[in-house]
C-alpha cells in the first residue's frame, strides 16, 4: 500500500510543483543578474563615451597641428575612431574627409605618430612620462623625417622619449640624444 501511495499522482505532482518552485527562483536570480551585467555594461559605456568625448576632440585638435608641423600644412583635419585610432584626414583642398587607403604609407605612418603624440600630451597633462616607438617612421622621407626629429627634440621637455629602431642614422641630428645599439649590450 505504501509503495502504491508513492507513487500515486499527487505525490509525483507535489515533486513536480517543488522541482517548479525550485526553478522559478532559480531563473529570477539568473534574470537578476542578467539586468544586473546589462546595467553595468550601459553605466560603463556610458562613462567611457563621457570620458573618451571630453579626450577625443582635443587630441583631434592636436594630432592635426601636428600633421600640419610635419606635412608642409596639407591637411585641416585628423578623424579619429572612438579608440582614438586615425579614421581620416581632410586635405586643405577638400571638403570631406579621405580614408587612410587614399594617403601614402609615409603619410600614414606619420598621421598614427601625430595621434600618438597627441594622445599621451593630452592625457598626461604635466606629469613627465616616457613614450616608446618601435621603428614608426621606415616611409617618412627626409623632409618630413627633419620636422619629426624637430618635435621628438620638443617632446623631451615632457617626455622621456625611446625609439626602437634598424635605422640609427635617421635619428643622429638629435643631439641631445644617447644611443645605445642593443646588439653591443650584453
């Protein structure tokens, strides 16, 4: 008799009715957190946009006096992606900006140091840090190399300024500079 009573229908429904309790909870607390993460997610995106608006138009801003220093003032304006990586320029001539396919790799080698630069000023304020370039400029030619090597001369009041490179003999008019070729250190 007893066995029969277990298994009859009102105890398996009254199983069953826990087992659903049981994972209603469970899937509240799951839509909890849930709710929980994508509210998280919007504060955050919402404060990082806050934070990269009040960054991005001054390093825009800087990044094309820059261009203008180094590129005999072609360009009114650098475009910058929302992870301050180059969109495009817009030459003096036009009145949209160009993508970075339609500029030279010398142009676009010197636009990403112009960014860079401007970037760690704008950040850094007044702080004095080190800025570290691997081998940026291997397309610039000598003309433009001779304005760069003018503003990595200025950029030493501010920074501590570290370029990695194969071509030494690009950087020697910098003459306050110390060179170390890592292949004689042991």
């Amino acid at each position: 008799l007893e066995n029969v009573a277990e298994k009859a229908p009102y105890a398996r429904l009254t199983t069953l009715e826990e087992r659903y309790r049981h994972l209603e909870k469970q899937l509240q607390r799951e839509l909890i957190k849930r709710d929980a993460m994508a509210l998280l997610k919007n504060t955050l995106d919402t404060r990082r946009s806050q934070a990269l608006s009040g960054v991005a138009e001054p390093v825009e801003l800087r990044a094309t006096e820059i261009m203008r220093r180094i590129g005999d003032s072609k360009f009114s304006h650098v475009t910058l992606k929302q992870n301050f990586l180059p969109e495009g320029v817009r030459p003096d001539v036009m009145q949209a900006d160009v993508s970075l396919d339609n500029i030279s790799g010398g142009e676009a080698e010197q636009l990403h140091l112009a960014v860079r630069i401007a970037l760690a000023e704008t950040l850094v304020k007044n702080d004095r840090h080190f800025m570290l370039l691997d081998d940026v400029l291997t397309a610039t030619d000598s003309i433009r190399m001779e304005r760069i090597l003018g503003i990595l001369q200025e950029m030493t009041q501010r920074f501590q300024v570290i370029v990695m490179t194969c071509h030494p003999e690009r950087y020697g008019k910098l003459t306050t500079a110390r060179f170390i070729d890592l292949a004689q250190v042991s």
